[in-house]
C-alpha cells in the first residue's frame, strides 16, 4: 500500500510540474517525469536566451546614435562625418549588411513592411524622386522619428518626420 501511495504521489508531482504534458504524467514514474521537467527548463533557458538578444532594428539604432554630433558633410561615408545615406551605409555595414552610397539605390536593398519597426529605414521622396534617408527610431508623443545626417551645417541627430512624404522600408536580411 505504501508502494502504491508513493507511486499516485510521484505522478501528481509530474501532473505538477510539466502540466501540458499528460502523456508524461500517465507514464511511470522516473525517467520520463524527470525528462518532461528537464525540457521544460531548457525551453525557458531558450527563451531567456531569445529575449537577451538585441533586434537588429535596436542595434541598428544603438549605432547611430552613437554618431551623434557628427558634422554632415557631402559624400561622407564616417566614422567622423556622414551624409544621409552615409549614416545609413555606415550603421548596416556595422551590423554586416551591405548598402549602396545613395539614398535613392538604397530602396532596391529594402523591403516593404506593413509595420514598421526601430531600425527600418525611411526614405524620404519629392517629384525627383527620392531624396533622403533616415533609421527610424519609433512613435514618441503622436510623432515617428527618425536618426539622420540632415544637411551641410547639421550634424547627426534624432529629428521627427517633418512631412508626409515618406515610406519606410526593411533592410533585406541577407548579409553580406
């Protein structure tokens, strides 16, 4: 009887510890109780291991607003001074992705997103076509911003989008 007891005790431990897996609870108890356990704390392991790792997007942020105060200077790839693309080439090859030197050739190495996220970029468009780049940097007070190198006498700085036209793109995922 107390075999029995023991054995109904070990099962409503397993019942307790791995819930979403009966199969394991109905098997005897031992090596496949303690199995069900062991994956259970190894998929939360992952997970905190997921959750640790920075988004490309927030790295992507991270880098250029370590490039703030930077002087705009035309044609300026860094490490010291960028244009719009510049900034943006100069950020993504930090993280190993390959972009043109043009805000305008950039857009070929993007894709359309329905949501955007810190990090995409947002190109900014005029009846020439488009004309300037930026990372954007997230909805802060009703507003999307952006980290760009704006014109000759700026430097790099978090600015909000100051006009409507304008889209935002993903790099594409593929590194290079």
């Amino acid at each position: 009887m107390t075999l029995g007891l023991a054995t109904v005790l070990m099962v409503g431990l397993a019942l307790v510890a791995a819930p979403t897996q009966s199969a394991t609870a109905a098997s005897p108890p031992g090596a496949s109780a303690q199995a069900g356990a062991h994956t259970g704390a190894q998929t939360s392991t992952q997970a905190t291991k997921k959750k640790k790792k920075k988004s490309r997007g927030l790295r992507a942020l991270r880098r250029a607003k370590s490039q703030a105060g930077d002087p705009y200077s035309y044609g300026a790839n860094g490490p010291h001074a960028y244009d719009c693309s510049g900034l943006t080439q100069w950020v993504y090859k930090k993280l190993g992705y390959k972009l043109p030197h043009s805000s305008s050739a950039q857009v070929s190495h993007t894709f359309k997103v329905k949501k955007p996220r810190k990090g995409d970029l947002v190109f900014f468009y005029g009846s020439g076509g488009v004309y300037h780049v930026g990372i954007y940097a997230g909805k802060h007070d009703g507003r999307r911003w952006i980290w760009h190198s704006p014109r000759s006498g700026e430097t790099v700085k978090k600015d909000p989008i100051w006009t409507d036209s304008y889209f935002i793109r993903r790099v594409k995922y593929k590194k290079h």
